[in-house]
C-alpha cells in the first residue's frame, strides 16, 4: 500500500464511506429488529388470548424481550460506526492541513523536496 498523500487521502475517504454505509445498514437493521419484537409481543398476547401453552407465550415474549435488547446494542453499534466516520473525516482534515502543502511543492517540483514533518508545527 502507498503512503503518499493522494494514497492516505483517498484511504481516508474510504473508510469514512464505509462506517457511513456501515451505520445506514445498522439503522435499517434495527428498524427491523424494533419491528419484529412489536410482532413478537403482539404475538405473544395474541397466543395467551388464544389460550395457547403457556410455555410458547413465554418463548415468544422472551423473543420479544431479546430483540428489544439487541436493538439497544445495535444502536450503539451503529453510534460507533458514525463516531468512526467522523473520526475517519477529522483525521483527512488534519492530515490535509499539515500535508498538503508539501504535496503542492512535491508534485510542482521535480527535484529533492522537504521530507514529511518539515512543516511540521
């Protein structure tokens, strides 16, 4: 793998789409999940209604329960993915401010030019 900058730039951007496309498929995850666990407790009433074993109305609520669960943890699963693209953004930030100058001078120049860290702060 390149280390230029063009290289870590577009790296950078990569990785910030994918986190993005990463939370959108965990949001619509959830939603789904959400969905199921309201079908699952009308499910369960409905059994119970029904006079249905106890034991099924019981499996079917402990379902709706554990779907309500993993939807929380799913949340903070998609809260990371977001936090990983923001990061992903702020780091291209920051390594285009302290960077891209020298690239302007390499890429103009065809001679030796300053290593990375010469405009360093």
């Amino acid at each position: 793998m390149s280390t230029d900058y063009s290289s870590v730039q577009r790296q950078l951007r990569i990785l910030a789409k994918d986190m993005d496309n990463a939370a959108e498929d965990l949001a619509v995850m959830r939603r789904s999940m959400k969905a199921d666990a309201g079908y699952a407790t009308i499910t369960a009433q409905e059994l119970g209604e029904a006079d249905g074993s106890d034991h099924y109305v019981e499996l079917t609520v402990e379902v709706s329960s554990q779907l309500d669960e993993a939807v929380t943890e799913v949340r903070a699963v998609q809260g990371a993915a977001e936090d990983g693209a923001s990061a992903a953004r702020a780091a291209a930030r920051v390594h285009r401010r302290k960077y891209s100058e020298l690239h302007e001078i390499r890429t103009a120049r065809k001679g030796k030019t300053p290593k990375p860290g010469f405009f360093a702060e």
